[in-house]
C-alpha cells in the first residue's frame, strides 16, 4: 500500500519516501527542485495532519524551528527552511546519508559485535558533545546566552554518515529563553526517560549538565553494549535519581580505567559533580583517545559503516572498499594483538587474581578460584608463533567478526601485489560459492582471496529452496570488498505469518494448532529482575538449585529459569532452559540470568541457592535467588496464554516446527528448537503460580490439572528473531481416570 503523501509536491519539495513517524509528526525523505532544474535531497519534517489544529504543539514545533534555524555547527544536521503549506507547518533539513547511532549499534550485534571498538565510541561522543558545545553556548541579537539545552540526546538522535560524520538531530523539545515561556514541570517530564538525568527524573530544572549526563549514558551504552538503565519507567526513574547502575568495567573489562573515570564523572548524580560543560567533557574524552589511540581518525569510522552497512551500499551500487589499515587498527583496538608472553616453565601453575574471600558482589557471594595448570606441551611441541598465540587468543575470546577482519588483512598481506579479496556472506549463511564459474569448497561466509586485480570477476551464491545469487566486481589491487548476498525462497514463504499474532492469548475451545511467534511471544530478560552473574565464554559451567522457595501455592519450588547471553558461538537452543537439583551444563556464555517466573511476587518467600561451578577448576560462585526480588512477571501483551483449560483432564502438549522455524538470535544462532512454560490451576496466570518446564520440539509432554498454559520466548533482543512455532494440546484421559 503506498506510503500517505510519498511521491507527492509539497511546496517545492517533492516527498519521496516517508522514512519515520512519531506520535504527532512525520518524517520524509524528499527533493527540493531548485531554478535551472538544480535538485538536492532534503529531510521534510511536518505535523501530522490531527495535530495541526491544535496550537501547544504548533507553538512547539515553531519553537523548535527558531532554535534550528539559528544553529550553524558541522555536528548539527542544518535546518535551512521553515513554513506552511497548505496549513502544514514543516521544517527542511540537511539529508545525512547514514543512520542513527542506535541503527548503527544494532547492526554492530547483528555482526557479533557486543559492543563499538572504543576509540570509535569515544570519537563519536566527541562531535556529538562538541554540536551540543556549540548549542550551548549560542547568544541572542543582543549577545544574551539562550540558554540551549536539548533534553533529548540519545542515539536516535545522533546520525552517523557513511562519511562517518556525526550529526545532532531533533531539538524538538530543546528549552531556549527566546521561547517565551517559563519551563514546567511537564515540559521536564518529555524526551526518553531511559536517557533522562537525575534532575530531569525528579522534575527539576535543567541546564546544560542535564546534556552532559545523557550524552554519557549515550557513550556507556556504545562501550558496554547495553544501558545503564532499562526497565519499567517507575524502576528506571528510581535508579537514575540513585546513580544506581552497573560501572562499564564490570561488563566490559577492557575498557581503560582512565575511560571509565571520565564516563562516570559526566554520569554523576548530582550536577555539581559532573564536568560543568559539554566542552569540557570533550576535552576529557579527546585527552584520553589521544593516548589510547592516537591514529583513530574520522575515516576509519567511515569505514566501520561501511562495514556494518555493506549490504545496503551495495544493493545501491555502491562497492564498500577497506584499508588493510582499517582491518589492523580494528583489530588492535579490540585486543587482538597480544603481549609477547611472559617466560614461565611449561608446568608452572598459573594462578589467578581472585576476589578477597567472602566479598559480596550484588548478588553473587564469591569464593577464590584455585589455581589453573597450564596446558601440557610436550617436548616436541615447539611455542606457537607470535601470529598463532593472536589467532587462538582471539578465538577463544569468541569474537568472530574482528577475527575474521584479521584473518582477511593476514590474507592482504600474503595474497601477492596485484590482487584485491572480497569479504563474501549470505544470509542465510552457509551457502554454495562459486567464482568465475569455478565452484569453491568452502560456504559463506568466506574470504576470497588471489583476485586479479583491474579485472572482472563472477560471483555466485546458491542455495536449494533460494533463488540463486550473482554479482560482478573488480577493484584494484590491495583493496578488499565487503559483499553480502541476500538469499530469498523461491515461493514467498508464508511462514512469514508467524511474524505478529494480533492477540497474546487464545482460549482452547478455539481449536488448533496454535502459532507461537518468536517476534510476538518474546520477553526480554536483562531488563527484568533477573539475577545475573558474569560468566567466561571460554569456560564451561555446571548450574544446580539449592533450597525451596513457595511462590504463594501449596507446594515449594525448588527450580528456576535461567537465560544466557553470548556471542556466535552461543546457539539459540542452549540460550535458556530450566535449573533444579540436577546440574545442567553451559558454554560459551557471558552473562547468567537467573530468574523464577511468577506473576504475584508479592506473597513470594524464601530463597534458593543457585550453585555456579566452573568445570575446570571445580570453583564454585553461589548466586542468591530472592523468591521475590529475582521473580519475573510478564505484562500482559508479552508471551502466549491459552486459557480455558479442563483441570479434571489430562493433556498431551507438544510444540512442532513449520517451515520457518523459531529463530532467536538471528540466521547464524539456529533454530532455538523449545520454548519456555508454565501451567497452574489458578484463574489466571497473573494472580496464579505455575509449574515451570521447557517443551522441547517434536518431544510431548504431558500436563495434569491445568487451566491455563503460559509460554515464551527468553531473549536479550526480539529484533532479530524470526519464525515460530506450533502449539498441539490434545486431551488424553480425565484426571480421575
């Protein structure tokens, strides 16, 4: 269906493409035709047509035009036009070629990227402090301070070009004097209240250091890869005025000490504390990525968009090149350069630093790690070499992505002087390559090296079930070209109906089978109250429940559910599942969730013991399971109920896979192949307790006693998943039977 007003003249602007909409305005991608037939491409900005009428927000929408217009700063997208048109007040735009910082950090995790390399990061943070310096800063006709403050920096706000420009947008509800009305308590109360300041979450005034504090929860979340805040608002709002937040060294460990001091002085609770101005926070910033990496330079966060964003430039025709420069100062950045090691005897223990004995940590109570022996080499096994110890390291480290960008700038190095690569993937992966009709043994995703250069070469992708994939590229020689293929069925599937369901819940007279959607029916749990530990991806864990807890029902529980969050090489299948007395095995992990999952915590008591032992050592890390601070509670739109259950039956439930399996971590995590349960006999599953299980698929299970059967998917981003499954509920026999 075409988009409202898309391809439509507006003024002298021609609407193109509608490319966002917000609750009372609308966003388009346009061209504005000049005298001589002279085009350039603009960003329209309008009220939507409900809105126009009424006159707070017309009031408000010029105001944000008066403070626009007077802005001029290369780290400000320019507003250049402001009018009316057929009673639609709009704003024209510079068009930043790119996308917004948080497009950029989503398509870096789909990439297995945790987190942006941190001289990027930090290089980002600066042009976006140094606009809101300027903003700051700006005087009246009269040379009296406006008093700018933009109260809504986040990383929607901030576009990233493919130039690797950096650009602040939207100062819709910024606050100047020339506005002509006093702030309220209201006017405090808008913008994202996950980015919001300790002040602007008590309502109070704001100035320019309320600014600051969310330009630093905007660089935590790049260099951690999560934010310092999530949850509902009221829980959010409490932690912001607290300063109660996880310091980015506990989840990123490589970040600088020096780093982490400056991020924690802008994200200061009071504003006393904070650096004064947005200025000043930059000059922090640019001081420490002066000694850290001294060579980080506009251009190479150029080149890290196009690596992320390679398939879009090339659907465009726009070949994506990288220096084998780039490739070398990304993997320095990120740690894979390792010290030359210390000389130490082949059977000398090496001991780790634990923690002091008994020293509380949140929620986990910690106990020393005896020491680890290296591992055995015998006399005839010479020492790796320099490049070997960096591979191994950095696959054990469990970053693929930045390993293979050094294993395509190892091949630069060796693939001859009149060469270039192409850095080929598919999604999905694993597909059929060929070059120049010579068909490769290995599958995408592949770098492709010895290409001669200044010549044309073939490009074949294929898969059976997808319509075959082929491209043409030449380059020069040393360059290396990033080149996605996108594979489609050859029928549209329709397993894409699984995608939304208009209902969470279904009654069981309706019949089957029932859909569960991977998108619909997820819930994600580092927001939630889960417990959580940090975990080694390297390392293999035994997971075991101690105790009972009662969850307000007649019987104790003595289990809980658990989720997982990690790279690649951590598969969907193994990303939750359920923990009781027996141990249950895990890999490749970073972080542990832990969690009871109950919709009434309130009548909630006791506690279990959660045991964490490392395999290799036999370690053991106990993690406290409140039975009322660490329970989960669904909201209602989240997860599938099916209500109408026979308690006085028995019921075989199974979950099968369609066409398009669940999928929860993307194409390259797999099918996740169960989904998480509950059933109680209570009237609803939020004033209820439940059984706890994990419906495996294809395996049955059977349920006594039941009125409703609650399921889910737990994940750590909905956005990337992707197909379902299906629900059968066959009754067996009466319970009394």
């Amino acid at each position: 269906m075409p988009q409202p007003s898309a391809g439509l003249q507006f003024g002298k602007y021609k609407l193109l493409e509608r490319i966002a909409t917000g609750g009372m305005a609308e966003i388009y991608r346009a061209r504005m035709t000049a005298v001589a037939g002279i085009t350039k491409p603009v960003v329209i900005k309008k009220i939507l047509p409900g809105y126009a009428d009424d006159s707070a927000f017309v009031s408000m929408f010029i105001n944000e035009a008066r403070i626009a217009l007077g802005l001029s700063h290369g780290n400000i997208a320019q507003i250049f036009d402001f009018g009316e048109v057929e009673g639609e007040y709009f704003l024209a735009m510079e068009w930043v070629d790119g996308h917004p910082l948080s497009h950029v950090m989503r398509r870096a995790r789909d990439k297995g990227l945790s987190a942006l390399p941190p001289p990027l990061a930090v290089l980002v943070a600066i042009d976006m402090l140094r606009g809101l310096a300027y903003a700051h800063t700006r005087l009246d006709d009269n040379g009296r301070p406006l008093h700018i403050v933009h109260r809504d920096v986040s990383p929607q706000n901030v576009l990233l070009s493919y130039e690797g420009q950096v650009k602040l947008v939207d100062f819709g509800i910024a606050r100047a004097r020339l506005a002509g009305r006093s702030e309220t308590k209201n006017d405090a109360a808008k913008g994202k209240y996950i980015y919001f300041a300790p002040e602007q979450a008590r309502g109070q005034p704001l100035d320019a250091r309320t600014d600051v504090f969310a330009a630093g929860t905007v660089l935590y979340e790049m260099l951690c890869g999560r934010r310092p805040f999530e949850g509902p608002m009221p829980e959010v709002l409490r932690k912001i005025s607290q300063g109660d937040f996880a310091r980015p060294r506990e989840w990123t460990p490589g970040i600088p000490a020096a780093l982490e001091r400056i991020l924690l002085t802008a994200m200061a609770t009071s504003p006393e504390q904070r650096y004064p101005t947005a200025q000043a926070f930059a000059e922090a910033l640019a001081r420490q990525l002066h000694v850290t990496a001294p060579d980080v330079s506009q251009s190479e966060l150029g080149h890290f968009m196009g690596y992320l964003f390679e398939p879009e430039l090339v659907d465009a025709g726009r070949p994506v090149q990288l220096p084998r420069e780039f490739i070398a100062k990304v993997g320095r950045w990120s740690g894979v350069a390792e010290p030359p090691p210390v000389q130490t005897p082949p059977d000398a223990p090496r001991h780790p630093t634990p923690a002091p004995h008994g020293e509380p940590r949140g929620d986990v109570i910690t106990q020393p790690l005896p020491p680890q022996p290296l591992p055995s080499q015998g006399p005839s096994s010479p020492p790796p070499l320099a490049w070997q110890r960096t591979l191994r390291g950095w696959a054990l480290r469990g970053a693929p992505v930045l390993g293979a960008l050094l294993a395509m700038w190892m091949g630069l190095l060796v693939g001859g002087t009149n060469s270039f690569a192409v850095e080929l993937s598919s999604s999905p992966p694993g597909a059929t390559i060929r070059v120049d009709g010579r068909e490769l043994k290995e599958t995408t995703p592949l770098l492709v090296t010895q290409l001669q250069a200044d010549a044309e070469h073939m490009l074949e992708v294929s898969m059976p079930g997808m319509v075959p994939w082929n491209q043409r590229v030449k380059a020069e020689r040393g360059t290396t070209l990033a080149v996605h293929a996108r594979l489609t069925p050859k029928r549209p599937a329709a397993a894409r109906s699984l995608a939304r369901l208009e209902s969470p819940d279904a009654r069981y007279s309706s019949g089957g089978p029932f859909l569960l959607s991977a998108d619909a029916h997820a819930f994600r749990v580092p927001p939630s109250a889960a417990a959580r530990m940090r975990l080694d991806p390297s390392r293999t864990y035994g997971l075991r429940a101690n105790g009972h807890v009662s969850l307000g029902g007649p019987m104790p529980v003595g289990q809980a559910a658990y989720f997982l969050e990690g790279g690649a090489a951590l598969p969907a299948r193994d990303s939750f599942g359920v923990v009781g007395a027996d141990e249950v095995l895990v890999q490749n992990a970073s972080v542990l969730y832990v969690f009871l999952w109950d919709g009434r915590p309130y009548d909630n008591r006791g506690a279990l013991h959660v045991h964490v032992r490392e395999q290799a050592s036999g370690a053991i890390t106990t993690l406290l399971l409140d039975a009322q601070r660490h329970a989960v509670s669904l909201p209602p739109h989240q997860g599938f109920t099916l209500r109408e259950l026979d308690p006085t039956t028995t019921y075989r439930v199974v979950v099968r896979a369609p066409s398009e399996p669940a999928r929860t971590r993307g194409f390259g995590g797999g099918a996740v192949e169960q989904v998480l349960a509950l059933h109680g006999d209570g009237e609803s599953p939020i004033t209820a307790p439940g059984t706890l299980e994990v419906l495996e698929v294809n395996r049955p299970t059977v349920i006594r006693g039941a009125r409703w059967l609650r399921l889910a998917f737990p994940d750590d981003d909905p956005d990337d998943n992707t197909g379902g499954l299906t629900l059968e509920v066959t009754p067996v026999a009466p319970l009394h039977q």
